[in-house]
C-alpha cells in the first residue's frame, strides 16, 4: 500500500470515529497554499480543525509527537484561510488531533481535543 492510500485509511477510520460521536463533516482535506487540513469538522458550536496521524505501532513514537510546532503554524494558517474563505469570523473553533494506531487486525483510534491553540 502506498504512502497516500495508506494515509487516507487513517483518515477514513478517523472520520468514521468522530461521526460516531455526533460530529459532522464540512471538508476533507482542504488545501491552500498555506498547508492542508485533514478534516474539518462540526461539534456543536464549535468548527474543529483536525490533524489525522495514523501509524502502524508506536516503534517511531506515538503519533501526536509528529504535529510540531511548524505544524502547528501551518494548520494554523490554513485554518485562517479557511475561516476568511467561509466567514466564520464569530464561530468558536479549536484544532484536534486524531491519533490511528494498527496493531495488526486492531485498530486503536485516540482524539486529542485542543491539542493546540492559536498563541
């Protein structure tokens, strides 16, 4: 399995993951110049920016320790563009990050919440 197709698994059991818990789906990766942006989502008042890490095992670390600062001010960025692009000006937002982890047959699906913050 390639690089992109092994990613945009992740992203489905992701997407699956959140819509079982009442979000609703407005983007998938949304793209500008500035970054990408896996998922964007609606949970209840909020639009939550989500960053999608799948791995299988945790050999190279867990998956959130990938989401850096640099990131971090990409997804930033792009949010921004977003948030203009669509006039959500006086919406609340946060960005999260869904960890995947495959363990074989298993996977294990982690949601990080305000994982990290406009500063």
């Amino acid at each position: 399995m390639n690089k992109r197709a092994f990613g945009m698994e992740g992203q489905q059991e992701a997407e699956r993951f959140l819509m079982n818990l009442g979000y609703s789906i407005l983007s998938r990766n949304f793209q500008v110049r500035a970054g990408e942006i896996d998922l964007i989502v609606r949970d209840g008042a909020y639009i939550v920016f989500v960053e999608v890490k799948f791995r299988r095992g945790t050999g190279h670390g867990l998956p959130r320790e990938s989401v850096g600062v640099s990131k971090q001010r990409r997804i930033i960025n792009t949010a921004l563009h977003y948030i203009g692009l669509c006039q959500l000006d006086n919406q609340d937002f946060r960005f999260d990050v869904v960890e995947v982890l495959a363990y074989g047959q298993r996977v294990v699906v982690n949601h990080i919440k305000d994982a990290f913050s406009v500063s």
